[in-house]
C-alpha cells in the first residue's frame, strides 16, 4: 500500500524525474513479483485440492463427519461408523431347560439378528436374584470349524466356573455355527460377528432376570476381535474380557500371523470368499493410511469409549502370539481407559492346566469388580 501511496498524483509533480523514473520501475518489479508468487501459489492450491489427504485416524471425530457426509459404498458395513450407527434389538425366546445343578440352570434359547435365527445357551444362577437382575456376560466362542461346533460342549468348563460365580452367561453361537442360520463370515473382514453379538445384548437388556446396566462381554482368540470391535461399537459396555485374543490393530495380523491347525478356509465358490476376493480387488491389503481401512481398526475409535478392559494371554501360546495382547496394553496404556494384563508363563492358546484356574480367577475378580 505503501508503494501506491507514493504514486499518488500530489506526490508526483514535487519529485525530481530520475526519482520519479526510478519509483516507477520499482514499482512495475512489485507488480509483477506480486503476479508471478499469486499465479505460483494457486497452482500449488489447485494441485492440492486434487490430490485426497491422508485420513487422519487420531481424530475419529472427521471419519464419522466424512462418513456422514458420504454416500453408501461397499463394505462400509464393515466400519465402526456404520455399526455405531445401526440399530440393535432382540428378545429370547422361549427357555428349554437342559440342565441343571445346586449352582444354576442351563437353558437352549434363540433371538434374531439379521433376520437370522441365532442360538444360545443361557445359564441362570439358582440363587435369590439380586434387586435390578443378575450381572450377564455374553459368551463369544473362538474359532472352531462351522461344522464340528457344539453348543453344550464346546467352552464347558468356562461357562461352568462363571455360571457358579453368579453370573447370567449367554453362550452364543454365531451365525453358521451349530444350528445357527446364516454363513460363518469370518471375523476380520466383515461385521456380521459384531452384528450378532450387540443384537445378543439388546435381547438380554429386555430378559427379565438381567439387570440391563450389568451386561459384560467374553471371548477367546479371534473373539479378541470381534469382542473389541463390539465394545468400542457400543462406548457404554462395562466390560470386556479376552483371553489369547487376535487382531486388534491390522498391523499386528503381518506382524504376527495365526497358527491354526485347525483352520478350514471357506470352499472357493462360498459367497465368504467372493466377498474376501471383491474385498482385497477394492481396498487392497490392510494400509493404516488408506480412508477405509481405518475405519475398520478398533483401536482409531477408544477416545469415547467407557468401561473396562481385561487381557489375558499365555506366553507359550503357540497359535495366538501373546505380543497381540502385549501391544494392544502399550496402546491403552496411553489412554484412560481403565485396563490390565495378566501375562501367563504356560497355559497355551487354550489357558489350560493350572493357569485355567489362575486365568478364570482373575476374570471373575474383575466381572465382580466393574459389572
């Protein structure tokens, strides 16, 4: 502005013509600098705005805005927002006694989800039922192939030890597994696992033996990631137990992989694997720095997340590493989520022998604790 002012008409009549000269060469320099620095500057703007940011997955808050904003697209039903975003609901059915003892009653029962008929064990306490209902634990198996899963005897002795303590636990058997209708999906790249497991608690908030503020969550191996996927979908979950838990930040899956003998993949005409093969052919391999993706990885949505969270890992666990629960305890460890990790010498994937009771020890001390 400075400049202009000197080549204001009453300024210039009074100056000597080599000043005059002078200003005025310098002046046309400004010019043009000032032209070749604007033109400079929305080139870059422009090339900027075609080129999408990298998402930035510490502030979840700008996901959950872009999703908002956005159209549908493939696989979102995959992504936290998504399944914060659906609506959950359900009720048992009729209760078929199966067993029974001094300590509790097993019951065969089944609630909807999906439009799926999903079936369960319920265990009841035979004790007086406390004011406001039992504390409940949803019970979420881990990998067992489809075909061989057995309701009222796989994870026996683990609903026994829990049942005897005082909890209502609902055993669930997700979809395609047991009786259960639906395709065993697979817990990683799709959410119909979490699907299943928030419509199971939506079904025991209305059981009239269950208080509804009292509800926690179970899970062994890949339950770990569906179990965490469930508890951040929900925010408001007191509890959460995993015991050899897998996969919680994708990362880890290349880090340390899975040792599963008894793995069975899917046949290569099932609608799971082509659904896997579209997967891969849209987003590629996991990348933290890829928008989808990281709307997948739990561990980008802990900020708004309350309640309590119990790891338990064997360090001879030769199926599931225990760095997975080593890791996920680094990353909670710098928020305020309240946590512990219970490391176990021996015990395998399974926590069995000695560290069984060590391990079902500790958890019941925590469910007592925070449900």
């Amino acid at each position: 502005m400075e400049d202009q002012e000197d080549l204001n008409p009453s300024h210039y009549h009074s100056m000597p013509q080599a000043k005059h000269s002078l200003s005025k060469v310098f002046g046309g320099v400004v010019v043009v600098i000032f032209m070749i620095v604007t033109c400079v500057a929305g080139y870059f703007l422009v090339q900027r705005g075609s080129i999408a940011p990298s998402p930035i997955i510490e502030d979840n808050s700008s996901i959950q805005t872009q999703l908002e904003n956005s159209e549908p697209f493939l696989f979102q039903d995959m992504t936290i927002p998504y399944l914060r975003e659906k609506a959950y609901e359900g009720a048992l059915t009729s209760l078929e006694e199966v067993s029974s003892n001094s300590d509790y009653m097993s019951y065969r029962t089944t609630y909807i989800s999906d439009g799926l008929t999903i079936y369960a064990q319920i265990t009841k306490p035979a004790n007086a039922m406390p004011e406001g209902g039992f504390p409940a634990i949803i019970f979420v198996h881990g990998y067992i192939p489809p075909a061989r899963y057995q309701t009222f005897s796989n994870y026996a002795s683990y609903v026994d030890a829990l049942a005897r303590s005082g909890f209502v636990v609902f055993k669930i058997d997700l979809r395609g597994h047991g009786e259960s209708e639906g395709e065993p999906s697979g817990a990683y790249y799709s959410g119909d696992y979490v699907v299943d497991i928030l419509n199971a608690r939506a079904a025991l908030r209305v059981t009239e033996f269950v208080n509804p503020e009292k509800i926690g969550l179970w899970g062994h191996s890949m339950a770990g990631n569906v179990g965490l996927r469930s508890f951040v979908v929900a925010r408001d979950m007191p509890a959460i137990s995993l015991w050899s838990g897998a996969v919680y930040t994708y990362e880890d899956l290349g880090k340390y992989g899975i040792s599963d003998a008894s793995y069975q993949p899917p046949d290569m005409n099932s609608e799971r694997q082509k659904r896997r093969e579209m997967l891969r052919e849209m987003y590629g391999e996991f990348d933290k720095n890829s928008e989808f993706w990281s709307q997948v990885v739990p561990i980008n949505y802990l900020d708004d997340v309350r309640g309590a969270i119990q790891l338990n890992h064997a360090v001879d666990d030769d199926v599931v590493n225990s760095g997975y629960s080593r890791d996920l305890n680094i990353l909670l460890d710098n928020t305020d989520i309240v946590h512990e990790f219970n490391e176990y010498s021996s015990g395998g994937h399974n926590l069995s022998g000695s560290t069984f009771t060590r391990a079902m020890n500790d958890t019941i001390k925590f469910f007592h604790e925070h449900l």
